[in-house]
C-alpha cells in the first residue's frame, strides 16, 4: 500500500510502498508527524525522538 510522511506544516516528508508492516522513519529529524496510507480517509499522527 502508498504511504507518505507528512509534516504538520503539511508539507510531504517521505512516502514510498508499505510492503513489511513498518516504515523506517530513522531518517527523519525529531518531531511530531501524520502517517497517511492511501485508501484510507483517516491519518495517525506519531512521534519521533
């Protein structure tokens, strides 16, 4: 499934295909952010530290 990373100024940080059940995330830079995975209307904001 297409997943994408979105800050919460709402600009698009990462995205890619979820094929393993997680995403790695150790790229991106400490703060808050919305998990949008396509074909889906609901987004999950997360935490990273």
């Amino acid at each position: 499934m297409p997943y994408r990373i979105v800050s919460l100024s709402g600009a698009a940080v990462v995205g890619g295909v979820l094929s393993a059940n997680s995403i790695d995330v150790s790229g991106l830079a400490s703060g808050m952010y919305l998990l949008q995975i396509d074909g889906t209307s609901t987004a999950q904001k997360f935490v990273k530290r």
